[in-house]
C-alpha cells in the first residue's frame, strides 16, 4: 500500500515537473524568437525559416540599429523618463500609503477610495484631456510631457500594493519607535521604509514595464525627437514602401534587455514578496 502511494506521489511529481517545463518553455520561447528573428533577412522571415535559427546571422542588423543617428538619443529619454517615473511613484505612493494606513484624518477614507478609482481608468482614456493639459503649461515635447502622465497613471497601483504590504508591518515597531522618542518622520523613515523593501521592487518593476513600453503617449506628447523614447525610435525603423525588419527585431531585442536587467536584480526580493506572510494588524489608534 505504501508502496502504491509512493509511485503515484512521484507520478504526480513528474506531472507537475512537465507541466512547469512546458511553461516556462511557453515563456522563454518569445525571448528566443526575438532574438532569432533580429538577426535574420526579411527573405528567411517571411520565407521557409521563420522559427528556427539564422542560416546568416546577421548581426549588421545590430549595427544599423546602433549607427542610427537618434537612437542614443532615444535611449537616454526612455532611461529619464523611466527613472523619474519610477522615483516619484515609489516615493510619494510610501508617504500617501502611510498617510492613508497609519495616521488617523478626516477625509481619509475619501481620499483612498480617490486614490483608488485611478485603477479604473484606462490611461489611454485621457489621451486628449491630458494633451490640452499639457499644451496649456506649455510642457509638450518635454521629458515632464511623459513623466507626469507615467506616475500619475501608476500611482494607484502602487498605492494598492503597498497597502497590501504595509498591513504586514507590526504597530508594536513603530510604538516602540515612537516611546524611543522618534517622530512621524523618524518612524516613517528608520521603521517603516526598510522593511517594504520587496514591496518597492514590486512597484519598480512594474512602473519600469509600463513607462518603458508605453508607445501612445510617447508619440503624441513628444513629436520632437530630441524627447522621443525607445519605443518611438524603433516604430520609426519602419519604411513607407519596405521595411527591413531584420533591425526592428535588433532593437526590440535592445530594448527589452534592461527590462530583463532589472528583473534579474529585483527578483529575489519579488520572490520574497510572494511568499511573505502578514503580520498581525491592530486597529489605528489616534495620536493624543
């Protein structure tokens, strides 16, 4: 009987591990096409070889992307653009998170659920309301022209995961912090903001995703391509009576690897994120 029961644990097993193989073949496998497909001709593209490997690897292809006048142009503004984005909404949306969880105010709950009806707007719903915006101030073709839309859609977000993470944080630090003489601020700042470590890699990660990829925006808000992003830059690459699309896969195949980059680096702490279990809540006190 024991017997029996071990044999289908291990069938059961070997299911699982097939199953999971096959997924993450599912996932690898447009990394590998990419790639695959950016240092082919249009002749294999379209041809008798669109899946396998190059019979010319042509990594020209590369260097057309490369030599491309505009592309480190267009490089630096994704990385500004990006990086700008990602401060403000991991800075603010901590500080409108512990405002909104932590501190006991009129209007409080108002003000989240304000917060959170960002989520149900399609940012590109506010294409032509935020294009007039900016037309008025006087910020279209500026790196503000994106940054301000970027966080102001992502902020929601990440005001929810943090919500969810900040739950876990005991109210016992921060009232230890807070007879050891510490002030909001100090609280805030020496308890609170090291331990949502994973939580900031979670809200990193996917405002660079969204900021990175986001072509709509971009080519509406910055037409001058002195502001133009990657995204831009590699629809550009297409011609009006043939393209080559041998350099279009070379730069998307660039531009997706400092989205691989940054997974790498903030992986374990999204790991950890995942399988952290909540700590026990209390309800908020008012302060005296």
């Amino acid at each position: 009987m024991s017997g029996s029961k071990t044999f289908l644990r291990r069938g059961g097993r070997t299911i699982v591990y097939i199953l999971l193989g096959i997924w993450a073949l599912a996932q690898i496998f447009p990394l590998y096409w990419m790639f695959a497909f950016s240092l082919k001709s249009n002749e294999e593209i379209f041809g008798s070889n669109p899946i396998g490997l190059p019979r010319n690897w042509l990594w020209s292809n590369y260097e057309d992307v490369i030599a491309n006048a505009h592309m480190p142009t267009y490089l630096l503004n994704s990385i500004i653009v990006t990086a700008f984005t990602i401060a403000i909404v991991v800075i603010f949306g901590l500080m409108a998170t512990y405002a909104l969880t932590r501190m006991i105010w009129r209007g409080r709950e108002v003000t989240r659920s304000y917060f959170m009806l960002g989520l149900a707007i399609p940012i590109h719903a506010a294409l032509l309301p935020v294009f007039l915006m900016l037309r008025d101030f006087k910020l279209l073709n500026t790196h503000l022209a994106l940054i301000l839309p970027y966080s102001a859609f992502s902020i929601s977000m990440g005001i929810l995961i943090f919500i969810g993470f900040i739950a876990s944080v005991p109210h016992e630090l921060e009232e230890a912090a807070c007879i050891d003489g510490c002030s909001v601020y100090g609280i805030f700042f020496r308890v609170v903001l090291p331990l949502m470590k994973p939580a900031i890699a979670v809200v990193a990660i996917f405002t660079f995703i969204q900021s990175w990829n986001e072509l709509l925006f971009a080519s509406t808000y910055a037409t001058d391509w002195h502001f133009r992003t990657l995204t831009v830059g590699v629809m550009e690459m297409t011609g009006q009576y043939r393209t080559e699309w041998g350099p279009i896969g070379a730069g998307m195949s660039i531009a997706t690897i400092p989205t691989l980059l940054l997974y790498f680096v903030l992986s374990e702490k999204v790991q950890k994120s995942l399988f952290r279990s909540p700590g026990k809540t209390h309800k908020e006190v008012p302060a005296k």
